[in-house]
C-alpha cells in the first residue's frame, strides 16, 4: 500500500518538474519565434497551449484523488498542496508564452528597432536562466539554489524598464505600433520570471516548511548599503 503511494508521489512529482522543463523550452521558442518574424514557429505554440491546460489540470486532479483516497498527513500532505500550486503557476507561464507568440505573429511581417530586438534576446536568456534553476532547485530540493531565484530575476525587472526608454525615442507611428507588442511581449518574459520566483517561494516551503524565505531574501538584496552614496 505505501509501495503505492509512493510511487504515485514520484509520478506527480516528476510530471511537474517536466512541464516546468517545457514551459521553458516553449518560451525560448516564443521569443525566437518574435525576434525572428516567425509566423510559424508562433502559430504552434498557441495551438499547442491546450496540451500545458491538461497538463496543469491532470495534476490538480491527481493531487486531490491521492488526498482523497490514501488521506497523506504532513510532510507528504504538503508536497502534494506544493505539486498543485506549482503546477497552477507553470499554467499562467505557458499562458504568457503563448501571449508572446500572439505578439509574434502580429509583427511577423514588419521590422523595428535592432536595439529592441536585442533587449528582448537579452532578456529572453535571463527568463530561460531563472526557469533552468526553478527547475534545478525544485528536482534536487536544492535550497541554496531557490535562495538564489530574486537575484537571478532582478536583471530582468531593469531590462523591462529600459524598454520604455527606448520607446520614448521613437518617432515614426509604425515603428512605435511594432515597439509597443515588443513591449508587451517583454511584460510576458518578466511576468513568466516572477512565477518562477513564486514557484520558488514554494519550493522553499517544501524543503524547510517555513514560508516567505524568498521574500526576506528578495528583502535583503533591494536594500541600500549603510554609509555608501
């Protein structure tokens, strides 16, 4: 019986670490695919979006027949709520990846700006970075590693900020239409990290059983250094 029921833990659990695993490979396509004008490449990822829906969902559903069938109690109770509120959370990033696909097959046949082009490769490989170690962290419950997750998504916020600079300095109307879905598209890229760092939030609780540890962190890194100007 508990043979059983670890094995239908294992089996919640590594299906969650796999679509983390492909969230991240659909968002590097999505951003490929806006960079490049591939009109394509976009159309499968949001016809492809339905697959992460069932996905996610199958978790949920899983997750609450074990609860309601083998009755878990601590430390497995919560990595079961943790499988579900992960899995929640790598839904909205597979959403957000599709929204940058939609941005891509809207400005496939026109081009702007290089420089935002190149932001948003550039900040599309710190995405891919911060998913890579959410992924890390949570299959090898590798807590320094999720301490590590606002570090890593900080870069990211500054390089979102700096898209608004650049679109300030436009003036030709076309160019400003094609910069703004750029602009969204990089909102996506920095809402898909902040999941990640959610996802993280959890991972934490999972491994220590205490909450808010990311937020301490995150806390600590935003804060001035005493007696520097």
């Amino acid at each position: 019986m508990r043979e059983n029921f670890n094995q239908q833990m294992a089996i919640v659990e590594a299906e969650v670490v796999d679509i983390i695993r492909d969230v991240g490979i659909t968002t590097r396509k999505a951003t490929e695919a806006l960079v490049n004008g591939d009109a394509v490449a976009a159309d499968e990822i949001i016809h492809g979006d339905v697959v992460f829906d069932e996905r996610c969902v199958g978790i949920e559903e899983r997750v609450l027949e074990i609860i309601a069938t083998q009755f878990p109690v601590a430390r497995d109770l919560r990595l079961l709520q943790s499988m579900a509120f992960i899995a929640m959370h790598e839904e909205r990033m597979a959403d957000l990846a599709v929204n940058i696909a939609k941005a891509a097959r809207r400005t496939a046949h026109r081009k702007g700006p290089q420089t935002l082009c190149d932001l948003i490769q550039a900040q599309g490989n710190l995405v891919y970075r911060v998913i890579d170690a959410t992924r890390e962290a949570l299959e090898n419950r590798d807590l320094e590693l999720t301490l590590k997750l606002p570090e890593l998504d900080e870069p990211i916020d500054h390089l979102y900020k700096q898209f608004f600079r650049e679109l300030s300095r436009l003036q030709d109307e076309e160019s400003i239409d094609w910069a703004s879905s750029m602009v969204l598209a990089a909102r996506y890229l920095e809402r898909i990290a902040d999941n990640a760092v959610d996802i993280g939030e959890r991972i934490a609780y999972l491994i220590t059983g205490e909450r808010d540890m990311l937020d301490e962190v995150s806390n600590d890194t935003n804060e001035e250094p005493i007696g520097e100007e």
